[in-house]
C-alpha cells in the first residue's frame, strides 16, 4: 500500500520519487516530495540543487529575481568583432551562390512572415521562463552528448545568477548563446570552443555562461543583448559601477582568433576591474574604519553608562545607609524614651520607703556596676520584685541585671520565671535587717 503522502501520485511522479530518494539517500519521502515539487518534478534540477547544498555551493535553482540585473547594452565604447562567412572563390562556386540566392532568399523571407503571423496566433512559449536552471541543464547535457565533456566549465545557474557572481567577484563573464538551427554553430562547437587552449583561457580568467536560444532562458538572454548572428559570444564586467557588455563575437571565429579576441578585450578592460577593485577594497576600509569607529564610541558609551551607573549605585548605596542610620538613631532613640518612661512608672509605683525605727525593715546596699553604692530599705514581707523594680527605676543601672548575694553567693529570683513564678519575699529569700547586694550587669548578654 502506498504511503499517504504518495496517495495523489501518479505512476511517473511515484517513480521519480523513488529515484530521487535513492539517488539523494535522504530518508523521509516527504522531503523528497517537497523537493520535487519545488522544481516541477525536474529530476536533473532537485538532485543538482541537492548535491550544491551538499557541497556548500549556494542553491541555483531559485526563481529567477522579479527584477533581474540589468545589463548595459548601450555603451558606445563597446567592443564588437564580426566574422564574415567567406566569399564564393572561382566560376563554379559564384554560379552555385547565385543559383541558391533567390531561393536561399525565398526560404527565409517566407519564414519570416511565417513567424511574425504566428506570433500573433500563438504567443512563442519561449517568452515564458519557467524553469530557467532547467534550460542550463538541459543545454549542458545536450552539449555534453553532442560534442563531449571537454569543454570550458558551465555556471550552472540562471544569467541573473551569473550576473551577480561576476559583480561580486569582480571577474569577467564570458555568455555564449547557441544557435541550434544555425550552420555555424555546429562547427564552432567542436573546433573552437572545445579546442583545449580555449577551454584553459576561460576556465582561468572568466566565468562562463551559455544556453540555447531555443530554452526560454536563453531566448530571454537573446532578446537581452539583441545577437545578430550565430555562434554569439558577448563580455560582461563592472564597469563604471554597472554590468556592461564589453566586447561582442559574431560568427565563425577560429580557435586562435578567439583566444586573441577574448585576451584583447579583457586587456582592454582590466584597468576597470583593477580600479573597481580598489574602490571596493576602499570602501571597505571605510566601512571597517566606521565600524570600528562605531564600535570604539559604543564601548566609551558602555563605559560612561557603567560609570553612571555605578555613581546612581553608590548614591543610592549611601542614601540607603543614611537612612539606615537615621532608621537606627530613631529607633534608639524611641527605645530610649521608652526605657525612661518604664523606669518612672516603675518608680512611681515602688511602695513607700519603711522608717528606720521599723523592726520589719531591710536596710540594702546596692554596688552597683559603676562602683557606685545606692542605699534604700524595704521591708520584709515585700516580695524581691520590688528590689528589682527599684533597682530598674535608677539612671545609674543598667537595662539588664540580676542582683547577687555573697553570703551565700547566690542569684536572688527578682523577677518571675519557670522556676519562681512568684519571686520570694525578703524574709524568704533569707535576707538579714542589714545587707549588701551586687547588681551584675546583662547587657550585652
């Protein structure tokens, strides 16, 4: 059963599905299909656009630009060389040219009218370029099956294509446009564009583009550069910053010739390669130069913002501090005036001081941290709270204390806890009528 993505396949299609995928080796078929597709199942197109993407060489087989390079054909300083076919030579040979003239005449005026009429029956389906690497390729096999694999390396991708590579490399761009039908074309082939000195010139020097005129590529080309006869040859460069056709070969030219021809012409020409290049290599300069320009006034502008930056930081850094500070000044200060407000309600509620001449009163020395003594008397059945309270109540003392007794060495329980949820009175805690305590500062406990 077929895959789903072959479902709506014909029985062609299916086979050169197949094919491409073995002679591609990629696995999913519907890669293949795209493939295809994307080159209306031109089989030659999809495996030699897959192999250039193998190989690094950028894809051919695009459609050629809405708005293709144009070329300028109209440069009066062109250089334009046209083999004439040779004159009849003796009685014999100018009596059969005479002969052959009227219908040699006849034949092509007739033709003519014929396709000017059919032009306006049917439009020349070459004025449509469908497939324009197809025609390339096509031409190529054809050339290569007619006249062998010797000969100068075809660029295999559209004239547009080929346009651009020689402005961008800043080489000479040899076209040569093949007339099937001509007489000339046959033998020029063979002895002149194959012959192994020409091959070695173009291959070396210049790229090299061709096509039939019988291909809508190559019929577009024709209409381009306007050829007046066959076999044409047309020299393309950067010139005065516009692809311009500098040279022109018409006719029959022999091997020697040509290479003469092609070698004058791109002598002729190279002081304006030479100095497109250096303008380009200026321009490059420049561009390096303002790049770096550029990026020299970015790092600055980095640096100036990380400057900035850091100063809002420290600024910000510093104005957090401060109001750390003041935060901590505040809260002292609250801390503070809360303290003092404790110690004179503390105070306030302390309990009346008992008379000397009371026999239930404590007469106590307090030593306080400073080495400073402070005398008061409570009386016995007052519970150890309010020695602390009073203790508390002084400006002398400090926040956290406990209060010690020598004879025994002991903590006296002032203020409640686990263990004396209820702080003992004097009696109690076993004071005498006269005693000295010490204040043991906690502080910083």
């Amino acid at each position: 059963m077929a895959a789903p993505e072959e479902q709506d396949l014909t029985q062609e299609q299916t086979e050169k599905l197949l094919q491409f995928q073995d002679l591609t080796g990629i696995e999913s078929m519907e890669q293949c299909r795209l493939a295809l597709e994307q080159h209306n199942w031109n089989m030659e197109a999809a495996v030699q656009d897959r192999l250039n993407e193998q190989e690094g060489v950028p894809s051919v087989f695009n459609p050629p630009p809405a708005r293709p390079l144009q070329v300028n054909t109209a440069d009066h300083r062109i250089y334009s060389y046209v083999v004439s076919r040779p004159q009849p030579r003796g009685l014999l040979g100018w009596g059969y040219y005479l002969i052959m003239l009227p219908f040699r005449f006849t034949y092509y005026t007739i033709l003519d009218i014929f396709r000017f009429a059919l032009r306006f029956i049917r439009p020349d389906p070459r004025s449509r370029v469908t497939d324009p690497v197809g025609d390339i390729v096509s031409f190529m096999h054809s050339f290569e099956e007619k006249y062998g694999r010797a000969h100068p390396v075809f660029y295999q991708g559209t004239y547009s294509q080929a346009l651009n590579d020689a402005k961008r490399e800043l080489r000479f761009l040899l076209v040569y446009l093949h007339g099937d039908d001509h007489q000339d074309s046959d033998e020029f082939c063979r002895n002149a564009l194959c012959a192994p000195e020409v091959i070695s010139l173009i291959n070396s020097r210049m790229l090299f583009w061709a096509c039939s005129t019988n291909k809508p590529e190559g019929y577009r080309v024709s209409q381009a550069l306007r050829e007046n006869t066959y076999p044409f040859l047309a020299m393309i460069m950067l010139k005065d910053r516009r692809m311009t056709v500098v040279g022109r070969l018409e006719g029959l030219i022999q091997p020697d010739d040509l290479i003469n021809q092609l070698t004058f012409i791109m002598d002729a020409n190279q002081t304006y390669l030479v100095s497109e290049r250096l303008e380009r290599e200026e321009r490059n300069q420049t561009q390096v130069l303002r790049q770096q320009q550029d990026e020299a006034y970015l790092a600055s502008l980095r640096a100036d913002q990380e400057k900035e930056r850091k100063k809002r930081e420290e600024k910000e850094r510093k104005r957090r501090k401060e109001e750390e500070v003041q935060q901590q000044k505040l809260a002292e200060e609250r801390r503070r005036q809360n303290l003092q407000e404790e110690k004179e309600r503390k105070l306030e509620c302390l309990p009346p001081e008992p008379s000397p001449d009371d026999p239930e009163s404590v007469k106590i020395i307090f030593k306080l941290p400073n080495d400073s003594r402070v005398e008061r008397r409570f009386h016995f059945s007052q519970s150890l709270t309010v020695i602390h309270d009073f203790l508390f109540s002084l400006k002398e003392s400090p926040e956290k204390f406990q209060i010690e007794a020598n004879f025994p060495r002991r903590v006296l329980p002032c203020v409640p806890s686990e263990e004396w949820p209820n702080p003992p009175t004097l009696q109690e805690a076993g004071l005498s009528h006269t005693e000295v305590l010490f204040v043991q500062d906690l502080t910083d406990e």
